[in-house]
C-alpha cells in the first residue's frame, strides 16, 4: 500500500483539534463537578461524610483541570508543529520550479514523513520539521536540545532514530535505491551543518534548500 498524502501540516493541524476538543471537555466536566458540589453544599454542610465528598470532588475538579491544561499544552505544540511545516513547505516549494517533485505530509508505519523530495538527477530525500527552539547541539554522539548552560533529550524520543526509519519505509514504498534523511529546525538554532549525525543531516529551515540543493550537486558528482 502507497503512503497516503495530506497538505502541508494538516494531519498534525488535525491532531491539535484533537486535543484541543478533549481538554476543553475537561474543563467542562470540572466545571460540572464543581458546580455539583455547590448545589449539595446545603444538604451536606461540615459533617464527616460531607467533608469527605468535598474533599473528593476537589480533588476530581482538580484532576480533570490538570487533565485539560495538558491537553491544551499538547494542543498549542501540535498548532506550531503545523506551523512549522507550512513554513518549511513555503521554503522547498521554490525547488518545484527547479524540476523538483515535492511531497507533503505521507503518512506511514513509523509516522508522519513531513517532506519527501525526488531532485531532476534522482536523488531523494526526507525532511522531518520540528518546531523546537532552543540550540541543537551533540553530546556524545547523540543529539541534543540546549536550554539556557544545560543539555536535554527530545520529549518526543531521538529524532534521528524516527527519521532514518521513516527514511527507510519511504525507500521500500517508493521503491527508491536511497533517500538521504534531514531533520529541519525552525525555531531552533543549529551548533553544526552539513556533517552528517548517525546519517542524517541536520540543518535551520533557512539553510534547508540550500542544502538540498548542495547535497544533490554531491550526489550528482558521485554518481
């Protein structure tokens, strides 16, 4: 079966609604606890057995709150994830007059595959946008998000690992002898460029083309 294609960032624009839609049933159902705990405040008044249904209707208030303001957070990253492959679409898209076939959005077994590109000369490659800021470093031979003097792993697991995957499912759907993986940042800055990490090449949204573009005149000479 082929990847199925959707927009530039509708499938994670969808994902958002999502979540969106449950934290705002979250806040209602807390609003609807609370709201019941103040209707039986009269019945209930302060004896033990009221005390204790207060305090258990709190506490559910409570949870269903933090339930919705982490739904919200998931929310408002999948909007900016969308964000971002929009951006990174608007910047490739200057290839398609080039001769370049470009893809968006090919979902597959191991996720979402952002960005698919095929050069007039053959050469293909995957892009994987993500939206984290922050300055993208190495440590160990691992890579890395720095935030202010410290270092700390992707909340979403290693990147590389998920994008030479989806590197390798493209190449047996599509058939293709080799697809060259990138990770595009394009809030974060990048602390290196054009070496490769664990085979992928890691790279700012406003260096992206002008490394696919190199990357393909490589290949080219190598070939």
């Amino acid at each position: 079966m082929g990847a199925k294609r959707q927009p530039p960032g509708e499938l994670i624009r969808g994902i958002s609604f999502q979540y969106r839609r449950r934290g705002i049933w979250h806040y209602l159902r807390a609003g609807g606890v609370i709201v019941g705990l103040l209707l039986m405040v009269p019945a209930l008044r302060l004896s033990q057995v009221g005390l204790l249904i207060y305090s258990g209707c709190l506490l559910a208030a409570y949870s269903l709150l933090q339930e919705g303001q982490r739904s919200m957070q998931r929310a408002d990253h999948a909007l900016a994830s969308a964000r971002a492959e929009a951006e990174v679409a608007a910047f490739v898209h200057l290839l398609t007059i080039q001769g370049w076939r470009v893809e968006h959005n090919l979902t597959l077994k191991r996720g979402n595959a952002d960005v698919v590109l095929q050069s007039p000369q053959g050469n293909s490659f995957i892009v994987d946008v993500i939206s984290d800021g922050g300055m993208i470093v190495v440590e160990q031979g691992n890579l890395k998000r720095r935030l202010g003097d410290r270092n700390y792993d992707f909340q979403a697991g290693d990147p590389l690992q998920a994008v030479n995957g989806q590197a390798l499912e493209i190449q047996q759907i599509k058939q293709m002898e080799k697809a060259t993986a990138i990770l595009c940042f394009t809030q974060a800055r990048v602390a290196f460029q054009d070496q490769p990490l664990q085979g992928v090449y890691v790279v700012s949204k406003r260096n992206l083309v002008d490394l696919l573009r190199k990357l393909n005149d490589e290949f080219r000479v190598a070939s």
